[in-house]
C-alpha cells in the first residue's frame, strides 16, 4: 500500500505575530493544509493519507477536510509527536496497527506548509521509493553556501554545484525506514532531525527527485504573504 | 486546487506561474505534447506585438495527450490515456462551434497544456486506447483539423473527386494527403511541393509534383491548400488555375499577411473557397476511431516526427523549441516530465 504522511505537528515557533499554526493559516480562500492534503486526494496511487496534527487541532484538522474536501475515507487524523521523527513514527505505528506494514509499504512524508507541491513531483516520489527505497526532493543550490563554525568567520566555501536545497516530500519503503530508525542510539536519535539523514548515516542510498522552485515551505509571515500574492496576482 | 503552469512571458522566456483550478469535471495530468507553428509564433515573437501584450504570459501548446488523474463525474478512470480538446465553447452557436466567436482555444485564448494538471469539461477529453502510438497521439489534434476540412469539403462538393491536388509538402500537407487517400481510395491524390527530400516521404500519394515542375495539361478537380505564409498567394494562384470549374478550394494555411486572389478566374470557373481551423471533439472522435481501425496510418504518421525531446525543467523546453525552429520538416514531441 502506498500511504501520505501530511506532517502539521509544527506550532509555528518561526511564524510570529500569531497563535494559529502556520499550517491553518488562510492561503487565498481555504487554510493552507487544505491545499496540501488535496494535491494527495486526488492522487489516485496513494491509498491512504494520515495527516499528523498537535493534539489540540485534530477536532479543526477534521471540520477543515469535512468542509473544504467532504467526505473522504481516505483521509484520517492523528496526534503527531514531539519531533519531526516522532510524528512521522506515529504514522508509521498508525499504520501498522491498522493496515500492517509489508515489504513494498511506502510512505510519502510531506510539510503540511508545502501546498505548492506538483502531481508530478509526488508521482516522482511514489517511483522512486518503489525502486530505490529512499528518495528526498531537492532543487540545486542557488545562492553560494558558506560554512562558519563560530558564526563570526567563514570555515569554508563548498562548491555550490555538489549542494542542493531539501523540500518536501521525503518517502520511503516504511520496513526499512522503521527498522532504521528502531536501530538508532539515544544519542543519534537526538541529533537526526531529518528523515533521510537517518538513511545516509546507515550508509543506505538516498535517491534525488527534481523539486520546483515553486515549492516552497511557508515558515514565515514574509513566506505567507508572498504566497497569497501569488495567488491573487493570478486572479487578476 | 493550486496548479503550477509553465507560462511564456515574453518571447523565448517562460516561468512558473501559480494557478488554481477548481476539482469538477476532468484533470488530467499531461504526458506527450507536440508544438505548433502557432506556438512557435509566440515563442518566437513573430506575432504583431500588440498580440504577444495582450496574450503573454500564457502557457503554449494545444496538442497533446495525457492520463486521467480525477473526474468528477465518474465517466473516466484514474490513468485513462485521453486526447485533450484545446477547442473550448463558452456557448451554443449556429455555426460549428470551432468557428464560433464565443470559443476560447488552448495556447492562444486562454493557456495551453505546459501545466503540472490540466482541468478540462468532461466533453473535452476523448479516451485512446492503450495500445495507440504515443508520439503520433500527441499530435492528434493537428489530425482532426486535416479531418475536420475533409468532412466540410465533402458536404460542398458537387462536382467530381476523380483528381485531388494537395499543395505543401510540410506537416499539414503530409497528414491531408494520407487522410484524402485513406477516404477516398479511388481518387487520384496529387502533391504539389517544393522541396523534394520531403515529397519523397509523400509514399502513398498518386502522383507527386514540384511546384514549378507541372505538365501543362494537368487539371484537378479540387484542390487543398496546406502552405501557409506568404506562399500561401502562389499556392492558391496555381491552384486556381488548374482547377476545374466548380471545383473547391479547401484553405489549411495560416497566414500573418493579406492574400491577393486572382477572384477573375474564380468568378469564371464558379469556384468555392472554403477556410478551415481549429476542430471540434466530433472530428477527434472521429480521428481516434480512424486510427483504431486502421493502425497502419500509425506507420505513416510516425514519419512525421523529427524530434523526441524529454521536457524535465524549463530550459529543456526552451531547447526544444529551439530544436523545432531549426527542424525543416516534421513534429516536435515533448515528453512532458515537468
């Protein structure tokens, strides 16, 4: 079975100036997770999709996809965890315990804040996990990136043609993301904020699928607005 | 739902554009798509510039096919392979409704198919089979409007079909010639071009015939003009002069300029001179049937195609409207990974 993960765990410490999650912020004329989850609806490959949600948003999350998206079977949601790894072991103990977890089980772990995200990258996404097991969405690097260890002076320069950017989704074979990360020690698990970065420390291959520019991730109120203004501008 | 769309800003420039798109009806996700001279135009920056102020940006391309990813009214499958219709009534008219003025088209009205998901009326799909050819499906469309002049020629027809003469050796040439052949068997179909590498290719034609290499004592019975530009005044002039009275003219060629017509000798051989663009789903229907009873027409349209060119960023499709602009003859398929 191929499973989405929509992770909303996030209480949008970097947002500013507002209580609401960033996620159930308005992006045009519906909150921004109902833009999200529906680029999964209608993906007809994906058999089920979780959406992970602080607890206290579950009750909204679920009025939010009963108005703007009706009634859907396909879409159920849960409590995420404290970290991004947490909620995304969440969805992996969801489904377990009700669907079991075969050899050819995928998941596509995808930010709740990420609604510009293509039919085409997730059907990537799908393509590669099937055949390599892990794959991450990037897009090249466009700025020079600099390292600096103290924060005061550059450490290095890296060449910038060798670094890309990381987006959203990641997916997996679930069998082998879950023994992954039961294999992690304390001290790992704490250091391993990224789902992939689990699979490059276990030396295990980590495929790249094209991302779009396009696709980016609504952080902060700047990100929002540009957001929103793109959309309007398009309705002009 | 938001859409990505890829646009053409300004001539030889596109970007990525955000677009919502409402889920009723039928999105589809596009797969193989085949570039137009009319899209060409555009990239290039050939039409009158206040044109390009008024339509740019705006996705090109109105050719091509796709998968079904959603319908909301249950008519198709997830993964059904379909036609796209570019052709889009706003309204019933009198007239066929690909003349219609209340008829927006893909790619020059509204945007074409350079889009992550394309939502369409349902009646604006058509399903192929499986097993269709890819490459030649996604320029199907230019099929039907070589389809749809046919059928129009047939209603005014009244005087013999003994001799039809072609003019133009290009795409439209080529496609015309072979579905002339293919509906009317007995007649003679003779090609009238100027380049002979691809009269060469025109193998299932009658006779083949350089344009300033014509016996003086050939006649047709009707003619059908697939040149286009300015050649357009002396396909027409000799057309008009080797046609025999009460024969009709069959239009194909777009032109940016007026054409001057020697009306002396049309009003002398009581001459009809039909126009013909764009089609409607009654000739991609059509078309789609024509190809699954015959799927040897696959062998010949697959000549046609002179470039593959797998689309994986925008300036893969920059390159593969450069590769067309330099390509004498043929079609441009892009295989849409965007």
């Amino acid at each position: 079975m191929i499973f989405a993960a929509i992770l909303a765990g996030g209480i949008g410490s970097r947002m500013g100036g507002t209580d609401t999650p960033k996620q159930f912020l308005p992006l045009g004329d519906r909150p921004v997770i109902v833009h999200t989850i529906e680029k999964f609806v209608i993906n007809n490959n994906i058999d089920r999709i979780i959406v992970l949600t602080p607890q206290n948003f579950i009750t909204h999350t679920n009025h939010l996809i009963e108005e703007y998206i009706g009634d859907s079977q396909k879409i159920v949601v849960i409590e995420g965890g404290k970290t991004r790894n947490d909620t995304i072991m969440n969805s992996i103990s969801y489904i377990d315990e009700n669907f079991g977890i075969d050899d050819d089980s995928i998941i596509i772990t995808h930010d709740s804040v990420r609604p510009f995200v293509t039919y085409r990258i997730i059907e990537d996404n799908i393509e590669a996990a099937k055949r390599y097991g892990a794959c991450d969405t990037v897009v090249p690097a466009t700025d020079t990136i600099v390292e600096s260890i103290n924060g005061t002076t550059i450490e290095s320069i890296p060449v910038r043609d060798y670094y890309y950017q990381g987006q959203t989704p990641q997916s997996f074979n679930i069998k082998k993301l879950f023994n992954l990360i039961n294999s992690l020690t304390q001290e790992e698990s704490e250091i391993l904020t990224d789902a992939c970065k689990i699979f490059t420390l276990k030396d295990e291959d980590v495929y790249l699928v094209d991302g779009e520019v396009t696709n980016i991730k609504i952080t902060y109120p700047y990100d929002l607005k540009l957001a929103n203004t793109i959309l309007e501008d398009n309705h002009d | 739902m938001i859409n990505i769309v890829y646009r053409l800003k300004a001539p030889k420039f596109f970007e990525e554009s955000i677009d919502e798109i409402e889920l009723e009806g039928v999105v589809v996700r596009p797969t193989y798509l085949s570039i137009c001279q009319a899209d060409q135009r555009y990239y290039q920056g050939s039409r009158p510039a206040e044109i390009l102020d008024r339509k740019l940006p705006m996705a090109l391309i109105h050719e091509g096919i796709g998968e079904v990813v959603f319908d909301s009214q249950g008519n198709f499958k997830s993964g059904d392979k379909v036609v796209m219709i570019p052709n889009t009534p706003t309204d019933d008219d009198v007239c066929r409704l690909n003349y219609s003025y209340k008829s927006k088209f893909r790619g020059s009205g509204f945007d074409g198919f350079t889009s992550d998901l394309i939502k369409l009326e349902s009646d604006r799909v058509v399903k192929i089979p499986d097993d269709f050819n890819l490459h030649v499906s996604a320029f199907i469309e230019l099929i039907t409007v070589a389809y749809q002049g046919i059928s129009k020629f047939e209603e005014i027809c009244t005087t013999p079909k003994d001799s039809l003469g072609v003019w133009g050796d290009g795409n439209l040439g080529f496609i015309t010639t072979l579905l002339l052949k293919e509906k009317y068997p007995q007649s003679k179909i003779i090609v009238f071009g100027k380049h002979q590498n691809n009269l060469d290719l025109f193998s299932f034609a009658d006779e083949i015939y350089r344009i300033h290499d014509v016996p003086d004592d050939l006649v047709i019975d009707h003619g059908f003009e697939c040149v286009g530009s300015s050649a357009s005044q002396s396909a027409v002039d000799q057309i008009i002069n080797l046609i025999n009275p009460q024969g009709t003219i069959n239009l194909f060629g777009v032109s940016e300029y007026p054409i001057p017509i020697n009306t002396r000798l049309v009003l002398e051989k009581g001459l009809t001179i039909q126009g013909n663009s764009r089609s409607e789903r009654e000739d991609f229907v059509g078309v789609v049937d024509m190809l699954f009873e015959n799927p040897r027409l696959f062998d010949y349209l697959e000549k046609l195609i002179t470039n593959v060119c797998e689309i994986n960023s925008l300036n893969d499709l920059k390159e593969a409207f450069d590769i067309d602009y330099i390509s004498k003859f043929g079609k441009t398929i892009l295989k849409w990974n965007k």
